[in-house]
C-alpha cells in the first residue's frame, strides 16, 4: 500500500486568501512526487471552490446523520459533493474540547462509509502511563462497532498518543519503538475483528509532533503507513519536505 500523508489543518489559516496560498502551494510542491498520497483537511469553509491537482481532499469531522434538521452540522453527503475521499473523524481534541464520544464517533464512521467517504479514525492513550494496549484496543472496538466487513478495507486508523500532539505544552514526539508497538496491538485488534486478509487491508498512520525530520523514522521503525500532520502540515514548505522525505522515489 502507498503511504499516506493526511495533513490536519485543525481551525487554521484564518483567511480564505491564507488558505488558498497554503493549498496552492503544496498541490504544487507535491506534484512530482508520485508514490505518497497526500490528503489536506481544510477547515469546512474554505473545502469550496478548491480544485486539486496532485493532493486529495479530506475534512475534519461531518455529522453522524446524513441529511435533516440538525443545527449546526455538516453532512458527509455535503462534503462528497465538495469533491472531499476523506473525513478524520474521532480526533483527541474533539472529544476532550466537546465531549465526542466513542458511541457517536462510532455513528459518524458508519454513516460516513455508507455515503462513500474514508474515514480516518483517531485511536490514542490520554498519557504515557495509562496502559496503551488495553486503551487503544476498547477505542478502537467501540469505533468499529458495526462496521461491514465490506466496508473494513475503507477505514484508516489514526494511532495518535494524547501527550503527543503538539498543542499539548508538554508534548514530545512517541519513540518509533513505542509507535511500532502500539501499531502492532491496533493491527492485532483489527485482525481479531476481520480476520487476517482484511485487517492488512486497513493503513495505519502515527500522528503527534511529526516533521521532515522524523518522518521516516515512524514509516521505517515505527512500522507506519503514513502519518497525520498537524502543525508542520501549516507551514507549506516544511510540509513539502516532509512528503518529500516520505517518498522514496
Ligand atoms: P501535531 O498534530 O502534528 O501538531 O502534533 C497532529 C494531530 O493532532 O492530528
């Protein structure tokens, strides 16, 4: 499987004239690298009117409902149409920030699927001495609940450590060692749930403080598939370097 580079824009630029520089930007920087897929998640506003050239598009979160009266959300149909593969769904900062939880995360994934959109669901330990395994295989059970079998090969995992993610104070970045650990128990729930064949079918991306710098180390000793950028995904050069990195053209 090709790796994949899924950059989470979270609630920036602040302008429609930022985000447009940003996207431009790295749908030109990537454009001769052909072996990493590249996903941005623009906040919702700025998904019109975007038209990709090398990347893919992806949003943030959508409703659990895919049409109706509901004050506020965005339907997946909505942003299919808005030419959007993917959605991140579950991420940490949503469910610490407003209370998402498992149960709904679990509906926004199945109705998502249903309209034909990836879903890129979040897993993670909250900190370094909760007991990661355990953690991450109820989350991971809870989200997936459900899920057809059919569907599986459509799902992207996102192992993503709490104390990780830089808008954390004192976050630092998991050791590889820890990365490849975790993705193997993710990769052991998955094959519990979907057997052998399927479970290999699903990627699984490290997420947390990742840069140009220590890319590689998660893709070679983390045992990644690809990653979910933050921060360095703002910086339209840094970003570049760093799907540069992961490329191994
Ligand atoms: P970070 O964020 O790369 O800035 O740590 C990752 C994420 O929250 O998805």
């Amino acid at each position: 499987m090709s790796t994949l580079i899924v950059a989470n824009w979270k609630m920036n630029p602040m302008t429609v004239s930022q985000a447009e520089k940003l996207f431009s930007t790295v749908d030109i920087g990537i454009s001769a690298v052909k072996d990493v897929q590249v996903v941005l998640c623009p906040p919702f506003v700025y998904l019109d009117g975007i038209t990709p050239n090398s990347v893919q598009l992806g949003a943030q979160d959508c409703s659990w409902k895919d049409k109706g009266s509901f004050t506020g959300e965005v339907s997946p149909v909505m942003l299919k149409g808005l030419g959007c593969s993917y959605v991140i769904l579950g991420h940490s900062e949503r469910k610490r920030e407003l209370g998402e939880t498992l149960q709904v995360i679990n509906k926004k994934v199945l109705t998502a699927l249903r309209v034909g959109l990836r879903p890129i669901v979040c897993v993670g330990e909250s900190s370094q001495v909760s007991s990661g395994r355990r953690v991450l295989a109820r989350q991971l059970r809870a989200i997936l609940r459900d899920v057809p079998s059919t569907k599986v090969s459509n799902v992207i995992v996102a192992y993503e450590p709490e104390w990780a993610i830089s808008s954390d104070p004192s976050s630092k970045a998991a050791s590889p060692d820890l990365v490849r650990s975790s993705i193997e128990s993710i990769r052991n729930v998955l094959k519990q749930e979907v057997g052998e064949k399927k479970a290999s079918s699903v990627p699984v991306l490290y997420g947390g403080s990742t840069d140009s710098s220590n890319i590689r180390s998660y893709l070679e000793g983390g045992g990644a598939n690809g990653a979910l950028v933050g921060s360095a995904a703002l910086k339209g050069s840094e970003f570049i370097k760093l799907v540069k990195k992961a490329s191994l053209e």
